[in-house]
C-alpha cells in the first residue's frame, strides 16, 4: 500500500500527510462518492458545530482539536478532541462530557425544530455514561454512594440484578433526569452562543473541515488553561530552573581573579 505522500506524487512527507493518516485510522476511508444534500449537508454541518461550540464552552469537555463533514466509513462528520489525561475522573467533569456530546442534537432541534438518526452513537454514549454515573459511581442524589457493579465478575448472583424492581424505576428515572439536565444546559449555551454557533456552521460548510484556530477566531479563546498546556509549562519552568542552576554552579566554579 502506497502512503499518502506517495500517491500525490510528492517528494517528501508534509504535515498534513500525518494529519490525513491519522484521519483514515481514527474515521475511514474518505468516501468522496457519498451523495448529500445541501439540506443534509447543513444539518451535518450545526450537528458538529453544536459539539465544537458546546466544548468550547465548557471547563472539563476534552479540548477540540478539528471538525469535519467530510463522510470518512460510517460516518458523515465528525470531531477530534484531544483527551484530557486523567488518574481519576469527577461528577463535573463528566458532565461537562455528557453535555458536549448532547450539543449535535441539541443544535439541530434548536436550528431546524427537528432531530435526526445522526446523533444515534451520541445518545448510546450518553446512556451508557448516565447508567454508570448513577448505578456504578454513586453520583445520584436519591441512590449515593452505591455501587450495582461487580468487577470481579463472579458473583453468585449474576443472573440477576443485585437491586430490587423498585430500586431499577429509580436508576432508570434518575438517567433520564440526568441526561434531559445536560440536554437542556447544551440548548442553553447553543442559545446564548447562537451568533457563533451559526457563524461556525457556515464556515463548516465552505471550508468541510474547521480547526481550533477557527473556534478562537469566532468565540475567542477559552477561560481555561488545558492539562496538556499545564504540562507543557511545567515543563518549560522545570528547563529554565535548570539553566539557572546551571548558571549559578558555572559561577561558583569559575576561578577568581
């Protein structure tokens, strides 16, 4: 198999031959032969507009590093975040996830009154988090601090649910109260930011794909400093202590005269 930078004839890999192979591994093959409408097009476009401007918005969503509605395999569009590492995970930070994964539906109801099957791999992502949040993290307020999760996996018991029939009504009622809040603050912050919002979806539109440089230009940059930076800056203060130590030990030694 040829690589990227081969089959269009260049003499050297560039930059954005790395980026387009990381796009056919992580997304598929680009289907250029996929036939959209220009109706389909712009739902595509403020489905993943609404993902990119609810993260921006939020302090613990993973930072956005592109957009696309560029059809790679299965899917019509999609958007790279670069994950936050993590030892461990909170209730605000989960939210913040839940509710940036909500912003594609949220922004075609708000947009075009209307929902989609688009955002099916959206929803069973958000179901399965909400059931983990309430049934094995304890994060409900009517059911703290249990746990129905058996990680050893043998448990005498696993041919049924370790809860009563009236305890799952309650699991099952506090993850559709949990995901309608995060669904509802997704709207709010699309609504309150719906100049953007608009304004990145025609961009998406034009240009198919959109980078974080696009998102700061249209929102401004974001409130928060990610862990990535933080390490980064660690980083650089740890390298600069280093050179003035280094400095000072030169001084020391250097013979007087």
């Amino acid at each position: 198999m040829k690589p990227l930078a081969a089959r269009k004839n260049k003499q050297y890999v560039q930059k954005q031959d790395f980026l387009d192979a990381v796009d056919r591994i992580v997304g598929g093959l680009e289907k250029k032969n996929k036939i959209t409408t220009r109706l389909e097009k712009e739902s595509i476009a403020y489905h993943e507009a609404g993902h990119a401007t609810v993260s921006w918005m939020l302090q613990y969503a993973n930072p956005l590093f592109k957009v696309t509605i560029v059809p790679r395999g299965k899917a019509l569009g999609a958007a790279w975040y670069l994950p936050e590492e993590r030892q461990l995970t909170t209730k605000e930070q989960l939210l913040d996830e839940m509710c940036a994964t909500l912003g594609g539906r949220a922004a075609e109801e708000l947009i075009f009154d209307r929902v989609s099957t688009g955002a099916l791999n959206d929803l069973e992502r958000t179901t399965k988090q909400a059931y983990a949040m309430i049934a094995y993290f304890g994060m409900s307020e009517k059911l703290k601090n249990v746990c129905y999760y058996d990680s050893s996996g043998a448990s005498d018991y696993a041919f049924t649910k370790p809860y009563s029939d009236e305890t799952a009504k309650t699991i099952d009622t506090e993850v559709k109260q949990l995901i309608e809040s995060q669904y509802e603050r997704a709207k709010n912050i699309l609504s309150e930011y719906k100049e953007g919002h608009v304004q990145l979806a025609q961009l998406l539109v034009e240009k198919e794909v959109i980078f974080a440089d696009d998102l700061e230009r249209i929102f401004g940059k974001r409130k928060w400093v990610s862990r990535a930076d933080e390490l980064m800056a660690e980083k650089e203060e740890k390298k600069t202590e280093k050179k003035e130590t280094e400095i000072e030990t030169t001084k020391t030694d250097s013979p007087q005269s």
